[in-house]
C-alpha cells in the first residue's frame, strides 16, 4: 500500500514536473532573448561614445571582416579594410559628429542573428564649400554572434525625414 | 505563426513581383498595410493601404526601368522578417543606371503583410534621375 501511494505520488510529482517544465524553459528564452536585446542596444550606446572619441579601432571592431556599410550617397563599403578607410576620413573630419538611437531590436529565434533599426543625425564636413553639412535619416543593422559578441554584418543607412516608428506607438505584440 | 512560415510569405511575395504577378503579390497585403519608403523623392514617405500602394508601383513603372532585382537573405525574428538585397535601377527620365543594396523590413499579421519599411541609398538613387 505504501509502496502504491509513493508511486502515485511519484507519478503526481512527475506530470507535474512535465508540465512546469516547458513553462520554465519559455521563461528562460524569454530571458535570455531580453539579455540579447540588451546587448545589442548596449554595443550600439558603446559604439556612438567610440564615434564621440573618434576611436577608430574601436568603430571597426564592431564589425565582421566581410561586413557591407551602405551610406547615402557613397559607394557600397564591402570588407573591413574599405570599412576602416571610410572610418579613417569621418574620424580625421574635425566637424565629424555622428549620433543615433536604437529604436528598435530584434533577434531571430536561433538566437545568433539580430538586427536594429534607429535614426541618426550626422554632421561631416562639405567637401566643397568646406562647411559642415548636417543630414538624418534611419538605419537598418543585421548583426550576427561572433565568438560570443554581436558584430554587425550589414550597416545600411537611408538619408530623409526618419520613419520607424517609435516601438510604443505599436501593437504590443509588434515589439 | 512561425518565422519560418512568414519568411515564406515575404519570400513567395518577391516570387510574385519578380515574375510580375502584381495580382498575387497584392493578395499577399494586409488591406490597411503601412507602406514607407526613405528619401526625399515622389517615392518617399507613407502610403497606406493596397490603393496608395498601388500609386507607389505605377510611379515605380513609370520612373525606374528594373534591370535586376534579389532579395539575397531572410531573417526572421517573430512578426518580422528583414531581406537584404541590391537592385540595378535605369532611370527613364535620364538613363542612367543606379545600384543599390537595401534592407527591406515586413511585419506580418495575420499571415499577411501588414507593415513595409525600406532602407536603401535613395541619394544615389535620386541623383541618376537628376539630369
């Protein structure tokens, strides 16, 4: 009889253990996708201090070798080294400034590609009238992990009035 | 419904554009999609709704000759799905030719398109349309 009632009680703890586990596994991917979203929005606040202090390694490490930078009006930057020579000019631009805001971002469900969208304002100098230009616009970077830490892939930056949407004005499920 | 699902449907939405089914690729949109679209030219801003988009297509056909077109990459985070490609462009109005690598973010809702936002070099862009 003993034996029964610890069997069943065996089996209660048991379908109870299998029902509360794939709850508390969700819970922890939950975690871990919000630790991730902080990480990348961490890496982008971090980037726009390494673009103030104008350090250029710094800029370019967030990058993977192979990386694409499309910016308005330029040519596409395929590669780190074409990468560090559009860094190098923007770094030795006294009136260089550069600022923008994650608005948003995302994180597939593999968990090692993400992207960010956000708008930006930037100040360079004109190289013809030599006065400082400055221009807006929004952004989209596809970043994936590399040994541990997110490095972007693709970096593309669209000039005009920005339009994504503010994450709050959204349905909540459209995070 | 899965990412893999709606990577299908923005995948099979391109299918459709690329063989010039506009019937197919406007079945596939929500009836209230948000349509935004980067730059300062007639394209720029916000169309709502397969109408307004409908306005966005004919100036595309009437401005752009499409030399090539491919979404190259899909990658899905739950509603959304962000494709990476390039297109070669010649604009009718000058003919000269421009290219471009782009971001294309699409939510879907409800197993339709619902929210369409391009990231692309509009200055090139715009410029070859400038004489």
């Amino acid at each position: 009889m003993k034996n029964s009632l610890s069997n069943l009680s065996l089996a209660a703890v048991l379908i109870l253990a299998a029902a509360l586990i794939p709850g508390a596994m969700l819970i922890a991917a939950a975690g871990a996708h919000d630790a991730e979203i902080r990480e990348i929005k961490a890496t982008e606040a971090r980037w726009n201090h390494e673009f103030e202090s104008r350090d250029l390694e710094k800029m370019l490490a967030h990058y993977i070798d192979d990386a694409t930078v499309i910016a308005p009006g330029m040519p596409p930057f395929h590669g780190k080294e074409a990468i560090r020579s559009l860094l190098k000019e923007m770094a030795a631009d006294q009136a260089m400034s550069l600022k923008f805001q994650t608005l948003r971002v995302h994180i597939a469900k593999s968990g090692d590609v993400g992207w960010t969208e956000g708008s930006y304002t930037m100040t360079m100098t004109d190289p013809q009238t030599r006065k400082p230009v400055e221009s807006s616009g929004s952004y989209v970077t596809v970043y994936k992990k590399e040994h541990g830490e997110w490095k972007a892939v693709s970096d593309i930056a669209s000039a005009g009035p920005s339009s994504v949407e503010e994450p709050s004005k959204e349905k909540s499920h459209e995070r | 419904m899965s990412a893999e699902k709606n990577i299908e449907i923005v995948q099979n939405a391109y299918a459709a554009f690329s063989r010039g089914d506009m019937d197919a690729l406007f079945n596939s949109f929500a009836d209230d999609i948000q349509w935004l679209t980067p730059g300062n030219s007639a394209f720029a801003g916000e169309r709502r709704g397969k109408e307004e988009i409908g306005g966005f297509f004919r100036l595309l056909d009437e401005q752009w000759e499409i030399l090539s077109f491919e979404p190259r990459e899909y990658i899905a985070s739950g509603y959304r799905v962000v494709v990476l490609g390039r297109y070669d462009m010649r604009a009718k109005s000058t003919g000269r030719a421009a290219a471009s690598h782009w971001a294309m973010v699409w939510t879907i809702r409800d197993g339709k398109l619902a929210r369409f936002q391009e990231y692309t070099d509009t200055s090139t862009m715009e410029a070859a349309q400038s004489a």
